[in-house]
C-alpha cells in the first residue's frame, strides 16, 4: 500500500513547525515573569494570596496559564493539521499558521493584561482550531468514501 502527499503538504509541515516557536515564545515569556516575580521553581503558579497582592505574580500566573493552555491544545490542534492536510493542505496550513499567531498575541496579552488580554485572541485561535477540526473530519470521511 503506497501514499503520496499532496504536493503542497510542505506548507502544512511549515505551520506545524511553526508551534516548535511558539512554544519557546512561550517558554522564553514565561521564564521572564517568573523571575521577575522571584517565583522559584518548583512552583509552577505564585499562590493566589501572593498573586492577589504581587501584580508581577499574578502575571506570572497569567503567562504561566497561557502556556499550560497552548500546550493543553497543541496536540489535537497538530493532528488536525497533519490530517485536514491530507486532503486540503492550503487551507490546513493557513488555519494553522492563522492558531500559531494567535496564540502568539493570546501568551502576550494574557501575560501583559491579565485574563481580559486574551479574549479576542482566544475567540481567534478558537475558531482557527474549530474549523480545523472540521476539516480533519472531512478529511477522513473522504478517505473512507473512498474504500
């Protein structure tokens, strides 16, 4: 059983790549708040005592759950991608370089402003990952149509 990908599939393989970046982004900003919230590890979260009082820990808390909810996300947002490319590459790799910006602006602005800062990015990311699900769907259905 041979399988060829599509010749635009390298597009979807450069938007996959591009969350390799996003999570250092992420890594790098979190790291950043967490020193200078003087949190030290292991603590993955300042306490809410602490983060109620320290505004640099409660934004660390914030970058800090940017991260954990990027990374919560990225696995079925990559298997989406790896199948909705399968079949429709272009707009598989543009919804998913469309969810890397957006968790881009959603770490920054959660980060900078608090739960607010990440609203219209997460709606962003939200509806990118949606429609990418869809389309992972669709993907598939068409390849069992086709047995």
């Amino acid at each position: 059983m041979g399988f060829t990908f599509p010749d635009e599939y390298g597009y979807v393989l450069l938007a996959a790549t591009s969350t390799f970046f996003v999570n250092v982004y992420h890594s790098t900003l979190t790291s950043k708040y967490r020193k200078a919230s003087g949190v030290k590890y292991p603590a993955a979260y300042a306490s809410n005592d602490v983060a109620e009082k320290d505004p640099k820990a409660f934004s660390f808390n914030c970058a800090q759950r940017a991260h954990a909810n990027y990374t919560e996300n990225l696995v079925p947002l990559l298997g989406a991608l790896a199948i909705a490319g399968l079949r429709f590459p272009v707009a598989a790799a543009t919804l998913g370089a469309t969810w890397s910006v957006a968790r881009v602006f959603y770490a920054r602005g959660y980060a900078t402003y608090g739960p607010a800062g990440r609203i219209k990015y997460s709606i962003a990311s939200s509806l990118t990952g949606a429609v990418l699900l869809v389309t992972a769907l669709a993907s598939s259905i068409l390849f069992v149509l086709e047995k």
